[in-house]
C-alpha cells in the first residue's frame, strides 16, 4: 500500500512476547527476524530497547544490516532512561549512547532521537536549561522532545524549540488529571511528529505496567480524527512521521494501516 505524500508510518519497538500469532505469523517460519519483516511493511521504528539499555555498535550495525532491502526505513531512537528520567548528563553514558548511534546515522538510516520524558518532568527554569544542555549533547543529531505534561505547552517553550530546530512530538494520551492534549504543532521547519499512545485512562497511573498502560485500540471514528490532525501537521512540515505506541497485541500495527487507509481515501 503506498504512503499519503510525506506521511511515514512506524510503530514503537518489535520485541513484543504477544504478537506472535497477532503480528507476527506463528509459528515462525525458519530464520524469520521481527525487525525485516516490520521493515517491509512500515517506514520506520521507533527502538524502545535503547530506553533500558544504550545499544552498541554492534547492535546498531546488525540493525542497518537487517533492514538493508529497505533502504528508505529509518529507525528513531529512543534516548536511555538516565538522560530523561534521570535528569544525568553523565559523559561515558553520553559518548556510549553518540557512538551506538553512528553505524545508524553512517547507513543513512537514522531518522533522529527521542527524548520521552515522564509525566513527573514540569517546566521550571532548570528543567528548560537542562533541555538545553541535552540537546548541546546530541546536537549531531535531529531530536524530537515529548512532553507529558501540560506545563510544557507554552510558548516560551516553543520559541525554544524553534531557536534550537528541535521536533515537538504531539501525542495522543489519555486525559488525566494535567496530561498535555492532542496537539499539532510543528518546531522544526520541515519534520513533523506525532504519536499514538492510545486512551487507556483507567490504567495509565495504575501502576500495572507497560501492557496495561498502553491496552488500546482506535476506534475508525477516533482514527478519523487523528487523520485530521495529521493532515494539519502534512500543511506545516515536508515529513510527518507517526508512531504507534499502542503496541498491547499489535494494536499499533492494526491501527498505523488502518490510518494510512484513511488517509489514502481522503487525497
């Protein structure tokens, strides 16, 4: 199925134990590997291990050599825990995280970093400053920023933003207590991004873990709508990129296709 102009579509991660047999054909078929068989039907990933553990070169090299009939798919790259949840600039981390990085971005496969960070991170001085001097470390490197809170959405925030081209990654979460809604903006002339995290708010701050928290599927109306908003983020910006982070038993990947269809109908 080919993309709406300038749209890419990817979800977050591929090692998911629940979609075998949902995603993933099951039993598995001899030498089948996760990675190229997402890379043949979506534009890019976002890499969630990378939040728990910096990937080295190795890693990062068997990815390029895994995806490289595709060599339009790119990966964004989730920065490790210490950097956004930490708030620790630590310099053997930081270089291990630049240096895993480099076989991706050699390759022409890196499409940039993603900075997540938690519900608990609110604006103040200290933390804008401290967002500078994050992404002085990977200035080398095209960087979106999530933002879970709503403190965040200001527009001393954004004037930094475009000061520095760093991407403001809209999201779709659920509604609580004082969680940043859907927006559509657009930091960095010519990339856009949004994702999908689902609208599961009985168990968002259950504290169930990760399945539980992102258990969700999109109704057709609710993707409707998100193909709204996708194409106000299209009107802004040359390349939107959208990730699915629904992944319970592939619901990202059900509703990522069933979003390029929408979006298909209506060009």
């Amino acid at each position: 199925m080919a993309n709406p102009e300038g749209v890419f579509f990817g979800p977050a991660g591929w090692s998911y134990a629940d979609w075998r047999g949902t995603v993933y054909p099951e039993p598995s078929p001899r030498n089948f590997n996760p990675l190229a068989f997402l890379a043949g039907r979506f534009d890019f990933i976002e890499v969630n291990a990378s939040f728990y553990r910096i990937p080295g070169t190795k890693l990062t090299q068997g990815w390029v050599d895994k995806t490289a009939g595709f060599p339009e798919f790119r990966f964004w790259v989730k920065l490790h825990q210490s950097f956004t949840h930490e708030l620790r600039l630590v310099r053997s981390l930081l270089d291990a995280c630049r240096d895993g990085l480099r076989p991706l971005q050699d390759a022409g496969k890196l499409a940039g970093v993603l900075a997540q960070f938690p519900y608990s991170f609110h604006r103040t001085p200290a933390g804008l400053a401290y967002l500078g001097d994050l992404a002085a470390n990977f200035r080398d490197f095209p960087m979106a920023v999530e933002f879970r809170h709503q403190d965040w959405l200001a527009e001393e925030v954004l004037d930094f933003f475009r000061e520095r081209g760093l991407v403001w990654a809209n999201i779709d979460q659920p509604q609580v207590s004082r969680s940043l809604a859907l927006t559509a903006l657009v930091t960095a002339r010519d990339t856009a991004y949004l994702r999908l995290h689902g609208r599961n708010a009985a168990n968002w701050f259950s504290g169930q873990g990760r399945d539980a928290r992102y258990d969700y599927s999109y109704s057709a109306v609710e993707l409707g709508r998100l193909g709204e908003v996708v194409g106000r983020l299209k009107a802004q910006a040359k390349k939107v990129f959208v990730s699915g982070n629904n992944h319970y038993r592939g619901a990202a990947v059900k509703n990522l296709l069933q979003l390029k269809e929408i979006l298909l109908q209506r060009n």
